[in-house]
C-alpha cells in the first residue's frame, strides 16, 4: 500500500496558460498532502501544505495567488500554476502523509513552460 | 532550528562494494527519522526509524538510529550500479504537528560498474 499518484507526469504549455496537477493517495487517505518543487541538482523546496477541508499554509516567498492549492477529498489534491511563466518550469512533486510523519511521494511533474 | 545534516555529499564506489551513509540532526522534538531514495523520478520511501538501535533492513540496504548521539546511518552492501540515486534524510519538524520534513542536502551515491 501507500501509493501516490500524480497527473500529469508531463506537460508543455505556452507563457500565459494555467496548468493544473493532481495528486492522489490510491490506497489510503491522506488529511495533509505537501507540494513541492524541485530545480536540476537542487533539493526539494516545500511550496505548500494542504489540508483537506481547509486552506492551504504556503511557505514563505511562494505566492498563494500563482499557485493555487485544493484539497477537496481525502484523496485529493490539486495545484493549479496560474498564468505560467518560463521561470516556473520545474519538477513539481506531491506527497501524502500517511500513519505518524511518513510521507510517500508521488512521481512528480515535469512542467516546461514555452 | 530544526536542522539536518547528511554526509558525504557525494560518493563514488565500484559494484560489490559497501556504503555507510551519515546522516545528523537536530530537532526540538524528535519523533521519527525517515530515509528516501531519489532516482530521476520523486523520492520513494526506504524506512522509518522511531528507536535507537533497532536496525532496520530491507534486502541489501539497513539503517539504524542513535537518539543519544543524534544521527543515523544507512548502509548498502554489494553494491549495483541501480543503487546509484540521491539518497534523502528527513526528520519531521519539531514544532507543532504540521508534517512538514526537514530534509538534509542529500548523498549523490554513484555505482560503477
């Protein structure tokens, strides 16, 4: 058990256009889910934590107006990148918390922003 | 702060070799120290240690903590060149019950063959 999914795990989009990323727990249900991203040879940056039935807490620096989180279920959770620019080409990564602090990952999207 | 510390940043070993990865913290609260695997995909989950000196293993990869010392290590024998990746060390953060990981800056293992 403890599978996350992620869709889509590609996309291309011109400068402009919004993309949304789902992130599902398969198997279990996940109150807390994470967004992060991921920069080539960079670490993971926390973006987000969303709970679900409430607002998203973002981290610093990370602008709640671009990047708009839902977490509608409890197997849920969406990031919408509005009005994509090329500097938000990235590797977008969610996480499902499951059982004390384990998180599992998703297998990511890789969004390249034209 | 809540801080972790990974050692070495990288490292390079031929096939059938032995690893020992380090990993240091320190956190307010201590509950649990996880360690992750990172390919070119997302990180996938390797264990989760609460205890001190209770080794977990899973085929040729173990890892056990020290709550005294504050550290963990994770180990990989016989190598094979599809253990190469990012290996993460996290610990969740001390304040509060939000989830959150704090996570070291990773080892780049790399396995010749």
């Amino acid at each position: 058990g403890a599978v996350v999914s992620q869709h889509p795990s590609w996309v291309i989009c011109k400068s402009g256009t919004s993309v949304k990323i789902e992130c599902r727990s398969l198997d279990f249900q996940a109150t807390t889910m994470f967004w992060y991203r991921q920069f080539p040879k960079q670490s993971l940056m926390l973006m987000a934590t969303s709970n679900e039935g409430s607002k998203a807490t973002y981290e610093q620096g990370v602008e709640k107006d671009k990047f708009l989180i839902n977490h509608a279920s409890l197997t849920l959770s969406t990031l919408t990148v509005t009005s994509a620019h090329p500097e938000d080409s990235s590797f977008y990564i969610c996480s499902a918390r499951r059982l004390q602090e384990t998180q599992y990952f998703g297998p990511g999207t890789r969004l390249l922003v034209l | 702060e809540d801080k972790v510390v990974q050692s070495p940043l990288s490292l390079v070993v031929h096939e059938g070799d032995t690893v020992t990865l380090n990993c240091s913290y320190e956190v307010t609260n201590f509950r649990s120290l996880l360690w992750y695997k990172q390919e070119k995909k997302a990180p996938t989950f390797l264990f989760m240690l609460t205890s001190s000196g209770i080794e977990k293993k899973s085929g040729r990869l173990s890892s056990i903590l020290d709550k005294k010392e504050l550290f963990s290590i994770l180990n990989i024998t016989a190598t094979q060149t599809g253990d190469s990746a990012i290996y993460l060390c996290a610990v969740p953060e001390g304040s509060g019950n939000t989830g959150k990981l704090i996570f070291g800056q990773g080892t780049t293992l790399q396995v010749k063959p």
